[in-house]
C-alpha cells in the first residue's frame, strides 16, 4: 500500500546535499524528527546511510539484502523496517535475485521514481475527493 506523508514547507535553499536530503527524507516521512536537529548524528544513521549510500549514489545497481546488511553493519529486521518504507513510499522496487531478494532505486533515478510518487499521490488526491464528495451528499448540502 502506497504511504507519504505530506507537509508544506518552504524550500531549502542550500549547497548542502546532506542537509537538503535530509529534509526531504524526513518530510516524506521516511525518517523520523526526533528532537533537536544533528547532521552528524543523522548521516550515520542506518535510515539515512541507506537511501543515500545505496540508493541514492548507486541508483543503477540491484542490492542484495545479505550486502546492504553488511555495508551498512545492520540487522535484517532493522534493515527491512527501513526498506518497507521506502517500498511504501515506491521508491524502490524489490527484485528477485535468484534465491535472494535485491532492491534498486525505481528507473534507477530518483527524479524518475518520484515521478511515480507523485502519480500516486495525485490517484490518492482524487480518491479523497471523490470520497468528500459523497460524504458531503450523503449529509445533504
């Protein structure tokens, strides 16, 4: 099932690709705020390691569950956690690798993927309004 949180916000103006992805990340709901703010703490955080590290820099490449475990020094069930969201959001796409499971950035591109994003949110949109509109119906107005 498709999942994105979505917050308005102004955007960042920055040179920064830490800072600005890290934002985004925690905009669209992959990561979590919690308290103050800290580059540092948030670059080294598995969450933010994968999108970046994996995905991000290596968006041509299909990543075996076993490997990313390893880069990133991680348990499967931290691992997967992070994964599932990032399949709920439909950034990345699972693949079959032969008896193991790999993962890749949608169209290898984040550009590309968020496109389908967007797409989903826009089907999602529509399905709102179109539920508002018959609840307004049923209420009489």
């Amino acid at each position: 099932m498709f999942e994105i949180r979505v917050r308005l916000r102004n955007p960042t103006v920055s040179n920064d690709i830490d800072r600005l992805l890290s934002e985004f990340l925690v905009d669209i709901g992959y990561m979590e705020e919690r308290g103050e703010f800290n580059l540092e703490t948030v670059k080294n955080s598995v969450p933010y390691r994968l999108f970046k590290e994996i995905f991000l820099m290596r968006a041509d490449r299909t990543w075996p569950v076993n490997e990313i475990m390893s880069y990133l020094n991680t348990s499967k069930p931290t691992l997967y956690r992070h994964l599932n969201r990032l399949k709920a959001l439909d950034i990345i796409q699972e693949v079959q690798l032969g008896k193991e499971k790999g993962y890749v950035m949608r169209y290898n591109s984040l550009s590309l993927a968020w496109n389908f994003v967007e797409a989903n949110v826009k089907m999602a949109m529509d399905n709102y309004r179109k539920r508002v509109e018959g609840i307004q119906t049923l209420a009489g107005e």
